[in-house]
C-alpha cells in the first residue's frame, strides 16, 4: 500500500510542474500585460520545465533501477509538454480565440433575459472575427499585405492548415465541415 | 521502455477506435463519447498489460510491472488523451485562421482582399453554426427567440472567465 501511494505520489510530479508553468503564466501575465501573449505563454512553459526538473531529479535517483532512469525522465518529459499542449491550445487558447466561449460571455452576461440573434451578431460577427484573425497572422508574419491584398507570408501555419484538412478527411471524411453544405 | 511504451501504445489503441467508430457512425455527444471511449481503452489496455506480462514471462520487458510503472503509464496516457481530444476539436470545427489561410493560398499569386475574405466568411459560416453548436449541446436554450445561457453553460464558462480575469485579458474570441 505504502509503494502505491509512493507511485501515487510520484505520478504526479509533471502535473505539478504544470500547476508550477500555470502560476507562472499567470504572474508574468499580470507584472507585465504588455508582453505579446505567445510570450507570456512561453515563460510559462519554460518556468515549468524547471520546476519539473528541480521536481524530477531527486525521485528518478531513488525511484528508478539505473537503466529505467532515462526513461522515467522521457516519460515524464512526454508528460508535462503534453500537458502544455493541452493548457495552451485546449483551455487558454479557448478564452483568446473560441467562438463558441466568447458567444457564451456575451450570452452570460445579458443573464436571463438572453439575447436575439441580431443583438449576438451585434456584439460579436464574423466581421469582427476575420479582422481579428487577420490581424494575428498579420503581426505574425504569417500572412502579409501588399497593396491591399493578402498572400502568405511564413508557411509555417499553412502546413499546419493543411495537416488540419488531412486530418479532417481521416476522421470525418470531408475536408471542411461545410463540404456537404457549402456556405452561403 | 516500461514508463512510454504502454501510454504510447494506448494512445495508438484509442486513435484506432476513434477512426472505426466515428467512420462508422459518428456519435451526437462528440466529447463525452471521446471520454467514455478514452477511459474505456484505458481499463482494457491494463487489463491486457497485466494479463501478457504473465503469460509472455521474460519478454514482457516493455509492459508496466511496479506502481510506479502503472502510474507513469496511465499519467502519460492521460496527458496524451488530454492533448489528443484538443487536437480532435480544431479537426470538428473548421478554424477561422485556417479557413483565412486556406482561401489566400488558393488565391496564388492574385492574393486575396479583406473584402473577400469576408464575403465568403461570413455570419452563417463562422459565427451561427456555433451558436447552434451550443443549443445542441445544451449549454444554451432557444426561448421565444431568444438565447439564453443554461446552468450547464454557466458552469463551462465561469472557469475561462475567471482565469482571463486572473490573467487581466480582456474577451476574446
């Protein structure tokens, strides 16, 4: 019982070191909120992996046979940036880019009366949205402009896209929600 | 090997599944689905795990033995489940960055202006298919024309709202 509870213990070293890069988004995001944001989230990441190895070191000497001890480490280390990738993109990015929790503050805060479409598409529309993205990709270099007209700039992002559409194929065998519906 | 293969190789199990089942037949609740199905290959992979390491003796060199190894195993899973179903989202919902960036590549050499990019992403592409995610989802109900959040709704977004106060940002979207 008392080795489970050790193991127990032990297993959460990475989600430690999450909770350590959380905090620290946090902090570096209120001492300095002019730093771009992917910065900030950087810092983060970066305040983490410290702290998981200042966390790890110690237990993979004791815990770990030596031959099991650079695995333990890369299983920890797959851990933690797996958890990043899940802070980053499934739950901070949500709050900064997701449609479906920003139609939701604004849904929250006109309470219980609700709103109409037109008062939603008011407060928030796919104008707002493409200028917003736009000015990202913009900032990023990912897209730039010459005499009025976009083309893509770093094609980082683009293959990203790209994966994207693969990946939509596989699953949903379609490259675009829309495929069958086109818009408009 | 004993602490990543296993976690890998459930993850390899559940992207399996997901592909069959979703092909097959794609399920309404997408993400309580992906939950039961996550949690579900987890309990049969340590089932598996437990059952060949006696039956393969010395050549279960990969396969998790001690607490230790069980817990990193199932920590590394659920790190990768976690990882995987925020992948998953950006695969059922076409992304208006990757939409942006899909049109000016198709555009070439002519690129493409503002205005065009928002006559073709528009309130019904980006912004009402949303909403009618979040009434299919229960997390907003129609009421005599009019939206309004549910308790189920107001519990999925009070922690993004606090956490963006935390981090003294404004709305985004």
């Amino acid at each position: 019982m008392t080795a489970v509870l050790a193991a127990a213990a032990l297993g959460l070293v990475p989600f430690a070191a999450l909770l350590a890069c959380i905090v620290a988004h946090v902090l570096v995001s209120r001492a300095l909120p002019a730093l771009p944001r992917h910065r900030g989230v950087a810092v983060g990441a970066l305040a983490g992996l410290v702290a998981l190895a200042a966390l790890a070191l110690r237990p993979i000497g004791q815990a770990a046979a030596p031959g099991d001890r650079v695995w333990l480490g890369v299983a920890w280390t797959l851990t933690y940036v797996s958890l990043v990738y899940w802070y980053v993109f499934g739950f901070f990015n949500l709050g900064e880019s997701a449609r479906r929790i920003r139609l939701l503050v604004e849904l929250r805060a006109a309470g219980e009366r609700g709103l109409t479409r037109a008062e939603i598409l008011t407060a928030y529309n796919a104008r707002m949205i493409v200028d917003a993205r736009l000015g990202r990709l913009l900032a990023g270099g990912q897209v730039v402009e010459r005499d009025g007209r976009y083309f893509i700039g770093k094609p980082l992002m683009l293959c990203g896209a790209r994966a994207l559409v693969l990946l939509k194929l596989v699953f949903l065998g379609a490259p675009s929600e829309f495929a069958e519906r086109p818009p408009g | 090997m004993r602490f990543v293969a296993p976690g890998l190789l459930a993850l390899a199990v559940l992207i399996a599944a997901h592909v069959v089942i979703w092909r097959a037949r794609r399920p309404s609740g997408e993400y309580a689905a992906l939950a039961v199905l996550g949690a579900g290959v987890l309990a049969v992979a340590l089932t598996t795990f437990r059952i060949t390491a006696v039956s393969l003796g010395s050549a279960s060199g990969w396969l998790p033995r001690s607490p230790i190894e069980y817990v990193t195993a199932i920590g590394l899973y659920a790190a990768l489940f976690l990882s995987y179903v925020t992948t998953y989202s950006a695969v059922q919902a076409d992304s208006p960055t990757m939409t942006i960036l899909l049109l000016i590549e198709r555009a070439r050499a002519a690129g493409c202006t503002r205005a065009e990019l928002r006559a073709r992403l528009d309130d019904r592409v980006l912004v009402l298919p949303r909403l009618d995610d979040l009434v299919a989802g229960n997390l907003v109900r129609l009421d005599h024309g009019r939206y309004v959040v549910t308790s189920r709704g107001t519990l999925m977004i009070a922690p993004h709202i606090r956490f963006r106060r935390w981090l003294m940002m404004e709305k985004g979207g």
